[in-house]
C-alpha cells in the first residue's frame, strides 16, 4: 500500500510563514498549508497544529516538517523539503483511519509512530 491510501489531490496554499491565520477559512477540502522556506521548527508547527485540533473540532490538522523524519517500513513518511500542515474533515479522516485498520497496513508502521500520528486531533 502507499503512505497514504486514500490520499488525493488537496487543495494548496503557499505562505510565508505557518501561523494561526492561515486556518481562518477552513472549507471541507483537504487543504495542505505549505511554507514557501523553511521558517518554522517543527516544535513550532507542532504547537499549531495541536492548538488548531482543540480550536477546530471538525477538522485534524497533521504537521509535516522537513527536520523530522519518520518512517514505515524503512519509507520515509515526510515530504523531506518543507514545512507544511494538513488540513482535513475529522470525519474523513476517521472514514479512511476505520478502513485502513480492516487490512495490515497498520502492521508495518513502529507504534511510537502511530501514537503520535493518532493523537492529532484526538
């Protein structure tokens, strides 16, 4: 399987920096929010994204920066160029999450690595 199965073409929006504007019109499209240079930490996009998983309780808002490397299966998970978070439905994401878990694929991921993922939005 892919990193991502169900993934598919989100909505883009580029920025100079990460910040808590940027969520202000959230749509029901998953929407990636990309930094057009590495301007944030990856502790720094974190807190973002937790803050805007309490804020947005429709929504799951998962970081992705280029200073911290996760794997499945020895596949780098991350883009690997820039800081970016992703934005989409709660719902969806928990369709897909619910799907997923009837297959092995949550097999091959290490359990610290699902644990985080997991606790976004949680």
């Amino acid at each position: 399987m892919s990193i991502c199965p169900f993934a598919k073409l989100p909505n883009i929006i580029v920025v100079d920096t990460i910040n808590e504007s940027c969520f202000e019109d959230l749509t029901d499209e998953i929407t990636v929010y990309v930094e057009s240079a590495v301007n944030s930490t990856f502790e720094q996009l974190d807190a973002i994204a937790r803050k805007q998983n309490e804020i947005n309780p429709t929504h799951v808002f998962l970081p992705d920066h280029p200073h911290k490397k996760n794997y499945i299966n020895g596949i780098e998970t991350g883009n690997g160029h820039l800081p970016l978070i992703i934005a989409q439905t709660r719902r969806e994401l928990a369709e897909a999450r619910d799907e997923i878990s009837k297959t092995d694929y949550y097999d091959y991921w290490d359990e610290k690595y699902l644990a985080e993922i997991r606790s976004y939005g949680n």
